[in-house]
C-alpha cells in the first residue's frame, strides 16, 4: 500500500512529569547579641521562595530559601524581630531521562510551629510542598489532504491554540527606599512584605514586554518613638521577555513572584538611618499561545476499496481570557481582648478553590488576618483571624473545559476600630490570571487504502433509494453505500451536506 496522505504538522504542550514533594524545616537557632531576650513570641511566619531550579537526566534539583521571620516582645513588653534564613535542595528523580523540556516550580509552606526553649534560643519545625511540572512543546502529523484511490474527504476547520513557548526571565529590583527627614530615624525592621502586580503585557514580533511594580510594605521601629511605623511604596518595572515566533495576533499569560527578597536599615555618612536598602529577585513566566484555523479531515473512506483510519485525540488549551480585574473587601472582625490602637495589620491568602456555577467562574478563599495591637495598658499583643472570601467573575468559555489557577494580590490593608472589641477590615485585592479552555479534537493522523481489497457492496451500478431521517447528512448517506458524495449531491439537486425534513434520496451505485 503507498500511503497517499499528505500531511501537516500540529503542536501542543505535552505533560512528562508532575509531582509535589514535602520539604520539612527543622531549625533551632540562637538569637544574635544585639537581638533582646525572648519573653513572648508573637508570631513566627515563614516564607519559602524558589532561587533556581534545573534538570540533568532524570533529575530534578530545586534550590530555595525559607525565610523565618519572629515576631517577639521582651520583658519590658517592647516589640522585637528577627530574621532566619533557612536554605534548602531538593532532588527529585523521574521515571526517564527528557530534554528540550520546560520546568516549573512552585512551593509553599504548609505549616510552622515554633517554641522558645530559652530567652535566647528558638526551636522551629514545619513544611513547605514543592510543586513540580515538567511539559514540552510536541508536534502530531495530521491528514490535510489525500490523493487518488477513490477516496472521499470530510473536510472541516477548527480552531486549534498553537503553543508558542515557556519562557522565565530575572529581574532585579535595587532601590534605596528614604523614609524622609521629618520621620524619626530608623532603630530597627521589625517586617518587610512585598508582592509583585502586572499591570501591563503588550506582545509584539519575538518579544513580550512587561510592565508592573513591586508592592513593598515595611514595618520598624523610629528612635524615641513607642508604636511602629508603616512604610509602603510601589516600585516600577518594565521588562521584555524574548519568544520567537510569537506576533501581535499571539496571547501571552504572564505571571510575577518574588525569587529572593532583601530589605536592610541603610545608614549615611550623616549617622542617621533614614531609608532601607531593597535588593529584589523577580521571576516572570511568560506562557504564549496563538489561535489559528487549522484545515482538518474529520473522516474518510474510499468508493472501491476499504480503508483504514488511524486517529489521535489532542487536546488544545486556548486563554479565552485575561483577567486582571481588583476588588474590596469588608468585614467586622470580632476581637477576644479590648484594643486602644491598632499597630499593625495585615492579610495573607491561606487557601483558593476554583469552581463554575452557570455562566460564571467562582473563587473562594480563606484570607488570614494578623494583628498586633495594644490594649488598655498599651501592652502588644497579636491575634489572627481567617475569613472566608467569595469573587465571581462572568466567563464566555464551556465551564465544563476550563482551567483558572489565579493569582491574589493584597494591594492595600485598612481598618477602623469600631469599638474596643471590633475592628472593621478593608482590603482591596488584585485577582489576575488567565482562563483557559481545554478543547479534545480527535484528528485523523492516516488514511491506508489497500487496492487489493475491494470494498463489499450489497449492489453494483444503478441508483439506490434511500428514505433519510429528518435532519440527515449526505456524508452518512454516502459512507453507508460507498457513494462519491460530489454525485449524490449533483443528482439530487443538494447544495449542503446537511439538509432537514424527511425526503428520498437517489444514490448512485458504481
């Protein structure tokens, strides 16, 4: 048999490999000189961030750092920090060696308990989980075309999303942030936030460029000063991110975290520490897409011979939308304890879940809430509180094919003390991300004719009457006797494959 098939390639993302690993944290360490003794711990938070990642053969390494950041008083009741640095490698091993693939990473820490065994020494455990995924781009030839042996094509055109690439890119953000001079001078940083927002993603020939701002929110302590200072700044980005191939017609999913983060008391000449040295590692993941109608042969056979298809379901996965879209959220928050003033406050996402309900696309999330504040006698105290959010967004694609995995931002963190035992929180949030439609297209990959086998037919030559059902199709017709579809639609004056209503149909049998 000589295979007649003219074909083309299609590409698409390929999952390899995909697992989530648990990275523990076991610490103990000993508070440096210049730190005061431990008489309450406050709060203790880690922080895991991804440096680099790499795979060599079947081996995955992901090279991280947690940062532990404590939040104690002494005994005179002063607010007091300190920051821990917690490196980690983990190595994971695949089934199979790969290459020419793309890696990503993502990891976050489950849980953290922490003790103080004495005033000057802190003993630590918890977890992070890693998340891995290991994917490449991989083409499939598809019939476009056949020539000769009789043979009869159903031809179609779909809309398939072309994957363009993966890209991840560094950015370094160094800026000296000065707290002016009519602030009192900097004594000590008791916390430092920061969170990456994407304003702005134009795609052009072989590039993305990227704007944005690192969001920063500091917390220290001023010379002579009793209750901390806030410090918040926005600090503007803009980036390209190299991609052959990729044109204006081309979408781009775009994502920001923060890779290393360091923020540091700087001091001038003067003697005075008056600004913060920042020193800022950012990852953007460019992920493009190009949708393109693409020629296809749903299905085939040939008038005189049989004929063997080989098929291949693909799946195709399309942004249908990019949401980028900020949001307020109220709540009163009942407090166990009286408060006079309120020193610090803020608001992490815990936990998202993702789901559809009719036409709209649903999240729901836990923000945890965590406050230092005085009471009556102005003595520090911390407390947390999860609140439950909800966020619905309206979407256009089939809600039983998509994919959002969004991010959440914390722009800003305000409230108002209602009475002593009630604060009413405002946040105002930035959900961005891209939804995706997943489409399963089953695709004819060859047509094998074999012109030594002819096709069996219960009648050659003459005309067949065939009584369609309503809403029949002439390629069904045709399929079922073996017909040239050309001719059954010439002779029964047809001008479409479909036709309604319940009618003969003469078909011609050679």
């Amino acid at each position: 048999m000589d295979n007649k098939a003219l074909k083309t390639g299609v590409y698409y993302n390929q999952n390899i490999y995909s697992d989530t690993c648990e990275q523990p944290i076991d610490v103990d360490f000993t508070l440096p000189d210049y730190c005061r003794d431990i008489s309450k711990i406050f709060k203790c938070k880690a922080t895991a961030r991804i440096t680099s990642k790499s795979i060599n053969g079947k081996n995955i390494t992901v090279d991280g750092n947690i940062c532990i950041t404590l939040l104690y008083c002494d005994k005179d009741n002063n607010l007091c920090s300190y920051e821990y640095s917690y490196p980690f490698s983990k190595l994971k091993e695949m089934p199979e060696e790969c290459d020419n693939v793309n890696l990503t990473a993502r990891v976050k820490c489950d849980y953290i308990n922490c003790r103080a065994v004495s005033g000057r020494k802190v003993d630590i455990h918890g977890a992070a989980s890693i998340k891995l995924c290991v994917f490449k781009r991989c083409s499939n030839e598809i019939v476009a075309d056949y020539e000769g042996d009789n043979v009869q094509l159903k031809r179609s055109v779909t809309p398939a999303t072309i994957p363009m690439g993966y890209r991840e890119k560094y950015l370094v953000v160094e800026e000296e942030i000065n707290i002016g001079n009519a602030q009192a001078p900097i004594e000590n940083l008791l916390r430092s936030d920061a969170s990456v927002n994407i304003n702005d993603c134009k795609v052009m020939n072989d590039k993305t460029v990227v704007k944005g701002e690192l969001a920063v929110t500091l917390l220290y302590l001023a010379h002579g000063v009793k209750t901390p200072q806030i410090l918040k700044t926005a600090l503007p980005f803009s980036q390209i991110v190299e991609m052959a191939g990729i044109t204006e017609l081309c979408k781009c999913d775009i994502k920001g975290e923060i890779a290393a983060l360091d923020v540091r008391p700087f001091s001038h000449l003067s003697g005075d520490c008056r600004s913060f040295s920042l020193n800022a590692k950012i990852l953007l993941k460019s992920e493009s897409y190009c949708v393109n109608d693409i020629a296809v042969i749903e299905d085939a056979f040939s008038t005189k011979f049989e004929t063997e298809l080989q098929k291949a379901n693909l799946t195709f996965k399309s942004i249908c939308e990019n949401i980028s879209e900020k949001c307020q959220f109220k709540k009163n928050i009942e407090l166990n304890e009286s408060i006079s003033s309120v020193v610090d406050i803020w608001c992490e996402v815990q936990s998202k879940k993702v789901k559809t309900e009719a036409d709209k696309i649903c999240l729901s999330a836990v923000i945890m809430v965590g406050m230092l504040a005085c009471d009556g006698d102005d003595n520090v105290f911390y407390c947390e509180k999860p609140l439950d959010f909800e966020w619905s967004h309206p979407i256009s694609c089939e809600s039983e094919r998509f994919e959002f995995d969004p991010e959440i931002e914390i722009c800003s963190v305000s409230f108002a003390i209602m009475n002593a035992n009630c604060i009413e929180l405002r946040t105002e949030m930035l959900i961005t991300g891209a939804v995706y439609e997943k489409n399963e297209i089953s695709l004819i990959t060859d047509i094998k004719v074999d012109p030594q086998k002819p096709c069996c037919k219960e009648k050659t030559g003459g005309v067949v009457v065939c009584f369609s059902d309503d809403k029949a199709c002439v390629w069904d017709i045709a399929r079922k006797y073996n017909a040239d579809i050309d001719e059954i639609m010439k002779i029964n004056e047809i001008e479409t494959d479909n036709f309604s209503g319940k009618k003969f149909v003469l078909v011609p049998i050679n």
